[in-house]
C-alpha cells in the first residue's frame, strides 16, 4: 500500500467533496485504486512468479512491442518465441486471480486475446487516426 498524497480536492476526491475524511478517505483510495504493473522485458518475465504474488496487484498488462524488443524481435509481435511469452504471462497471471490487459495489432488479434482470457484490450488511438488520414489522402489522390 505504501504511502500516498492527500489530494482531496482531485478527481480522486470528489473534487473536495467527498464525504470520507481523513484514514477513511486513504483506505477508501487504497480500496478503489486499480494497480497495473507492466510486462515489458525478458527480466520480468523471469521474475513473473514473484511480480504476481505482490499483494494488491489488480492486473497485468503485456506490452507487446517493447517485448518484442527485449526478447530479441523488435516489432515481430507474431514471432513464436514472443507469442509464446505472451501465453505464458497470460497463462500465469490468469491462474493468479488477476486480467489480463494486451495491445492487439488486429481485429482477428484482439479475438484470440479475448479468446485467451484478456479481459482489456486498450485502443491504438493515433494508429487509428493515421489509418483514417491515410484512407482520405488515397481517396483524394484518387
């Protein structure tokens, strides 16, 4: 848990008007806090059994390109040897009570995660947008 601001007058506070005060307004923070820690490298993965069993750990989230790097195959996120880690960390992470949180690189990607038990697949935001200003540039160009 560790230690925390008091900043009562965040979000996180109701803007100041919440009704919980002092200690209860910390552990109510602590309570509703949602921990993600991230897996990113070859040394975490190593490390994964002990990451997994820190108390108040809500979720993983596989980052996937910056696996690919570590593990030797930068942006091959479809390289067995990163597909195969990513089972892996999911496999394990599932099997400790906790979700499971992936970047997928397709639609048909975004289904197998699911499919593998993922329960949030966050959004490329730009990749969208620049995929969209592509689609009207090639229109434009005819």
């Amino acid at each position: 848990m560790g230690n925390r601001g008091f900043a009562g007058a965040t979000r996180a506070g109701s803007y100041g008007f919440s009704t919980e005060k002092g200690r209860k307004f910390l552990d109510k923070a602590n309570e509703d806090t949602f921990v993600i820690v991230a897996m990113e490298t070859k040394e975490s993965i190593s490390n994964l059994d002990d990451i997994l069993s820190v108390p108040g750990i809500d979720a993983v989230f596989i980052g996937l390109f910056d696996l690919s790097v570590s593990l030797g195959y930068p942006a091959d996120v479809t390289h067995p040897v990163v597909v195969n880690a990513i089972k892996q960390i999911m496999k394990k992470t599932l099997n400790a009570g906790l979700q499971v949180g992936i970047l997928p690189i397709s639609t048909d990607q975004a289904k197998e995660y699911i499919g593998t038990g993922a329960t949030y697949l966050p959004v490329n935001g730009l990749g969208l947008l620049n995929k969209g200003l592509q689609f009207m540039v090639q229109g434009i160009k005819g």
